[in-house]
C-alpha cells in the first residue's frame, strides 16, 4: 500500500515537469574542440618568422636608400670631395681633376689678347687654370656677372677650401670676380688680386660656368 502511493506520488511529480525543459534536456550540446598544443606552437612560430623576414627586408631597404643618397657617392680612391661654404669652390674642386689640361702659369699679357678667360687656382698649385671661352659663353657669362641675379651675401668666415680664387678676364685687362659686389673696387687691372668673398654665385651662374668649361674641353 505504501509503495502503491510512494508510486503515485513519483507519477505525479514527473507528469507536472514543464514540457520546455524536457526538450532542452533532450537537445545535445555540441563539445567545444581545443587545438592541439603542438598546433597553437608552430602557428605562433610561422608568425614570428614573418615578422622577422618583413623587419630585415624593411632594415635592408632603409640601409640601401641612405647609401644611395645624393652626395654619397664613391669617388676616385674612395675619398669624397672636399665640402666647403660654396657650392661654387665644390664645384670647381670636383673638377680638378679633368682640368688638369688647362694648368698654365699666368702671363700678364694674356689678359689683353682680347679673348675672354676663366682663371682659378687650387692652393697647393703655382699653375692657374686657364679656360677660353667660345664668344656665345663669353656674352652668357658677362651678362650674368653684371646682372648677379640669385647671388646671395656670404659671412666673413666664408670658406673655398682647397680653392685659392676665382676670376674673370673679358680680353680687355680688367678682371673680375663672382665672389665680389660690382664697385670700382673691387675690379683688377694688368693682373690677378686676392679678395675675401661678399657673394655666393647663384646656381644658374654655376651652370653657365661649368657649361662654358667643358665646351672648352
């Protein structure tokens, strides 16, 4: 009698559970899958060699960019060229090598021969450089030198470097040079003078010197 009510009672309990919850007990709940260990390990170590491969190429590049830059160049001997206030001084120091034909001592009489002559000397030379110019560079550059357009005012502790001076004759016994203000005095006759450099020569006077130079070659 006892077990026929212990019964009853259990009957009774089972039939008033909420059919929801029968159903969520009965619906499987997936496993969650972990990845191998070993699996985790060669992943993080495929990323480190990623990182590692792009960090050397971008080392490699930025090395190889700086080693290009402009004024980085190897030269002859692998010296670079002296580097001076003046772009102008480093421009004739760059070619003094491939001047070398034009090394002469400097008569008095050959500024009055009527042709037009770029003189420069380097300090560790007696020789000047003697350069005659055709007509048409002739006019550019006595142009350019009345005009100075582009010339810039220097300090007093201007350095050429190697380069002892710089002048221009127009075959006429006067002599000039970029370096100085046009003015009476700052004009040579009959001969070459020394001077502390006022201006820096603009680049387009660079150009036309350089041009008329190797025209002259």
């Amino acid at each position: 009698m006892r077990e026929n009510k212990r019964g009853e009672l259990l009957m009774d309990a089972i039939g008033s559970i909420d059919d929801r919850f029968i159903f969520e007990a009965q619906v499987a709940l997936p496993k969650k899958r972990y990845a191998p260990l070993r699996r985790v390990l060669a992943l993080c170590a495929c990323t480190v060699l990623v990182m590692s491969l792009t960090l050397s190429l971008l080392v490699g590049l930025f090395s190889q960019k700086n080693s290009e830059a402009p004024g980085q160049e190897d030269h002859v001997g692998n010296t670079e060229p002296p580097v001076t206030d003046s772009h102008f001084a480093d421009t004739l120091i760059g070619m003094k090598t491939e001047t070398q034909s034009f090394a002469s001592p400097l008569e008095r009489e050959m500024l009055f021969e009527g042709e037009t002559l770029l003189i420069w000397q380097y300090e560790d030379e007696e020789d000047y450089r003697i350069c005659t110019l055709s007509d048409r560079d002739a006019r550019r550059i006595k142009t350019a030198l009345a005009e100075k357009n582009g010339f810039v005012r220097t300090d007093a502790e201007y350095d050429l470097g190697e380069l002892e001076g710089f002048w221009i004759c127009f075959g006429d016994g006067l002599v000039y040079t970029p370096y100085l203000e046009n003015s009476n005095g700052n004009i040579g006759y009959g001969q070459l003078f020394d001077y502390d450099p006022e201006l820096e020569p603009s680049q387009y006077f660079i150009e036309l010197i350089t041009n008329a130079i190797e025209n002259a070659n």
